[in-house]
C-alpha cells in the first residue's frame, strides 16, 4: 500500500481531509528514512483502530 492509496482509506475512516492525513504520512516517512538512514530502528506496532 501506498500513501496514495493509504490516505484516502485513512480518510473514510477518521473523516480527516485527505491533504493532512497526505502531510501527515509524508512527514513519516521524511522521519522514517532519516531515522533509518543514521542506523536507528524504524518499528511500528499496536495497530488500534477506533
């Protein structure tokens, strides 16, 4: 999945406009890299869904 496919689901769920839920995922995965690029563990858990 990808954040174009990621964004509009995530939408229908929590009713958040898709341009900040596409900042919001962007903003991850600029941190992600950055985080995985210096060596550091990137991990994501839990999975609620409310």
């Amino acid at each position: 999945m990808i954040k174009t496919d990621l964004a509009p689901h995530h939408c229908r769920i929590k009713k958040h406009h898709t341009k900040d839920t596409e900042t919001v995922l962007t903003t991850f995965r600029d941190i992600a890299s950055d985080s995985l690029a210096s060596g550091e563990l990137v991990r994501l858990s839990g999975g609620r869904r409310d």
